[in-house]
C-alpha cells in the first residue's frame, strides 16, 4: 500500500493498494496498482523543520504493508477495501475517520457496530445546536 500521493490523476494515491510483481535493476519492488498501473518504485525523502534553521529527514519506500492499519494510520488514505472493527472504538470522531476512508460501499465490511460507538464530542453537538437556533 502506497503511504504517499504519487500520482494522483493515475489513481496511485496515499492508500492505493497493489502487489510486488518484480524488481528493478537497481533492487527496487516493481508494483503492479489496483487500478492497473504498474510503477517501478523509488526511494522518497520525507524531511521535517525542527526550528532554528534545523531540519530531518529519511528516505524510504513509500510502501507498507496493507493486512493492518489502525484507524489513526489511516487518516489521509483513500481505501478500496476496508473491513473495520468497530469494538474498540474509544474516542470521539474514531469511527468516523474509519468509515469515511473507504471510496465505496462496496468495498467496505463493517463488524461489531454498535450506535455507541459513533460519538460526536460535546462541543461540536453545541455549535451545531447554536447554528441551528
């Protein structure tokens, strides 16, 4: 699974899934996209300002692998295929970032929900009462 936006109008966007079909001269995966597009991979450079001046940064394969990510993991991607579990859901908003990750109803399979677990926090119910007065 793709963790960075690469080409977005090619469908190979943060989340976009494929498979590993072979290997460039250089050692690099050659991914064969969901969406049909097959794209030897690079090595990306994610740098990070740490103030006065000072900067980090990596280089890594945008790829991870796509069995498993949690719901905080995932906001930002776009998901074809998503099957949540719903039952640890502790936090306000949590089971909304879930669902609105998948692109379609298709695509998504639910487990263990329950009415409870999609929670909206206080202040967000005030301000859409206020508006509504």
């Amino acid at each position: 699974m793709l963790t960075k936006n690469i080409s977005v109008a090619q469908g190979l966007a943060n989340g976009s899934r494929g498979v590993v079909v072979g290997f460039s001269n250089s050692g690099l995966p050659i991914v064969r996209f969901v969406s049909g597009v097959k794209q030897a991979m690079h090595l990306e450079t994610w740098t990070v300002g740490l103030g006065a001046g000072r900067t980090v940064s990596r280089r890594q394969l945008p790829l991870q692998l796509a069995w498993s990510v949690s719901i905080h993991k995932s906001q930002g991607m776009t998901l074809d295929a998503v099957e949540l579990d719903l039952s640890k859901v502790f936090e306000y908003g949590q089971a909304y970032v879930a669902l609105s990750r998948a692109t379609s109803l298709g695509g998504l399979r639910v487990k263990n929900f329950k009415a409870g677990c999609v929670r909206a926090h206080p202040s967000v119910l005030r301000f859409y009462q206020s508006i509504e007065d």
